[in-house]
C-alpha cells in the first residue's frame, strides 16, 4: 500500500454515511426518524447540490451531531479508515472548532469550549494501532464575528502540538464584504507563527485574488488556471500550492464534469504550480482518496506522471511533515528494489 498525504479534508464531511447513519440510529436520534433506511440516507447525503451554500447545509446538520461528547467515536472510525482504506500516513483533518462547542451555552463560554473540542479531537486520533501523523487546521468561517475567528486564531497559536494552521471556509458569496477584515486575521495569524489556507477560486464568484499573498496554501484555487491563469507565475514565486479536490465540484454544483480539470492540470504543470490532490468530503462523497487518484487517472486527466508529483507535493506542501521526502522513498529498503533516496528530518 503506497503511502499518502491528505491536506484538505473537513472532519464534518469525513464520515462515511453508513457510520453516521447506524450511530443515528443506535443513539435513537432525532434524525434517525427522518431515514429509516440506509439507501434514503446514503442517497441525500450524496447526492449532488446545486450550490457549495447548498452543498454547506449537509455540514450544518453533522456539525450538530458531532459533540464533544461524541466526537472520540467519529475521529476513531475516521482515523481507522483512512489507514487502512486509504493508505494515509499523514492527514490535515479541518474543522471550525465553535460549531463543535455546546449549542445551548452563552457565547463566551462556547469561546472557551473551543479548546476542549481540539483536545478531544487530538487524543481521539492517537490511535497506536494506527500510527497516522494527524494535525488540526483550524477554520475561521464566514459566517461566524469577526472576534470568534479571531479567537480560533489565538486558540491555533496556543496549541501547536495539534494544530498546523488556519483556514477560511463557509459560503464564500459572504466573503465579499469583509476582505479587509479577514486579510488583517490572517496577517494576525501569520504574526503569530501559524500557517495559513483558505478556500479560495473555489467558485465562480470565489475570486478574491486580494487574499492570495496571505496564504501558504489555497484551498481549491482550481478557478486561478480557468479564469486568472495570468496569476499563475505570481502563485509559484510564492511557493504556493493548490489544494484540488475533485469529486468536491460535482457535488457543489461548481463543474458539470471533471473535464475541466484536465486544463487545472496542465495550465498549473506549464507554470510549474504545485497541486495536491485531496478529497474535501470523503465520507460526505463516498469517494477516498486513492479513488480520486483513479478517477483523474480513468478519465485520461492525469497520467501516472503527473500523479506522482501531486501525491510528492502533498508531502513538500504538508504544514506539519517532519522529513524532507515522503515516506515512500525508504520502501526501496524494505521490498529491496531500487535504490532508497536519503530520507532526512526537516531542516
Ligand atoms: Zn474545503
């Protein structure tokens, strides 16, 4: 099993719908009245949205389900499964930690909850049996005050052995008015020492190029090649990378077919543009990483090639990897073919 790096994936959308269905179902919850069987709930999790706001609605409703309480079950299966199914060793797990908090408490307390969630999240993913390197991003949210992303931010800073870096998400038809704004949390952020992603170029209308200088990575970006390609060579001399997760913009409405993608890849490869390929919703989806792979490999939207430098600039691009090269340059080592490139700590 090759060994892989995920970078963007949400933890509200990483379970897959039979867990989440059977939990319902086993804690006699609320929802577990509105799908009696399987096949409805696997159906309306997957199916395709019109909008990501639309698409945003699914994670609305598992954000509500997904406690501190509960919270240990799902980082378990999650944890599990991405080992063994998807052959990750490294995995940037993304979530807004306030949604996670206690609905029915007062704001400020909510605020001070935030760190519980991403403790609880960090013992949850220690698993022995399953030695994947697991860090937090931490996402500020368009929805949510300007002084709750602020204190997201000041909670990351605090809790470096768990957090790599911070993120933007949420509808980003909501990020128009507020570009001064979220430009000054992530100058705080990076004050700070923190990493920094965002979604950006997502959509159509995500095109906020005033927010690019700010980030080490971008969240999708897959509209810079389609609508901006003259901000490509800027992107590189910055040493950013594009988080592309395929499946995603079926599912949002934003590409009628994975086609487009095929001018991502080659506009971003001619520009010398990184691009990891990750999965957003794995479990929201039903597709795994291995299967994006596939999928790009099936349509003729990559070649092997290709593929073999995303899945290497997932590692170089990784907020929180701790070696120079990805771990399948020792496998020679262990199989005996080949010969092993020097595998050396992060200067
Ligand atoms: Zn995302």
């Amino acid at each position: 099993m090759p060994l892989h790096a995920e970078l963007h994936r949400h933890l509200g959308g990483s379970i897959v719908p039979r867990i989440f269905w059977r939990f319902l179902h086993r804690q006699g919850h609320p929802l577990a009245l509105d799908f009696p069987d399987y096949d409805d709930f696997e159906d309306f999790v997957t199916r395709p949205r019109n909008s990501l706001s639309e698409f945003l609605e699914l994670h609305t409703m598992i954000e509500q389900v997904q406690t501190i309480r509960t919270l240990p079950y799902f980082i378990t299966k999650l944890v599990r499964g991405a080992y063994v199914f998807e052959g990750l060793v490294y995995l940037e797990l993304r979530h807004t930690p306030y949604y996670r908090t206690d609905h029915q408490r007062e704001e400020a307390e909510r605020i001070l909850q935030m760190r519980e969630v991403v403790r609880v999240i960090r013992d949850a993913a220690n698993l022995p049996d399953y030695p994947l390197r697991l860090r937090q991003i931490l996402c500020m949210h368009s929805r949510l005050p300007n002084h709750i992303n602020r204190a997201i931010i000041e909670l990351a800073a605090r809790e470096r052995d768990t957090v790599c870096a911070v993120d933007l998400a949420g509808p980003d038809v909501l990020y128009q008015e507020r570009i001064p704004e979220f430009i000054e949390l992530f100058q705080y952020a990076r004050l700070l020492g923190l990493k920094t992603t965002c979604h950006l170029f997502e959509t159509a209308n995500g095109a906020y190029p005033e927010l690019l200088p700010y980030v080490d990575r971008i969240g999708h970006g897959i509209h810079i090649p389609l609508q901006m390609p003259e901000l490509l060579p800027q992107i590189r001399d910055r040493g950013q990378c594009l988080e592309v997760c395929p499946t995603s913009y079926l599912k949002t409405g934003t590409l009628q077919s994975l086609e487009s993608l095929r001018r991502v890849f080659v506009e971003c490869e001619k520009a010398n543009v990184d691009i990891a390929i990750c999965t957003d919703n794995p479990g929201l989806h039903n597709v795994r990483l291995p299967f994006e792979y596939e999928n790009l490999l099936s349509l003729d939207i990559i070649d092997f090639h290709m593929l073999r430098r995303c899945q290497n600039a997932a590692f170089r691009h990784a907020f929180a990897w701790p070696h120079r090269e990805p771990p399948d340059n020792i496998l020679p080592l262990l199989t005996g073919s080949g010969s092993p490139a020097p595998f050396t700590e992060r200067g």
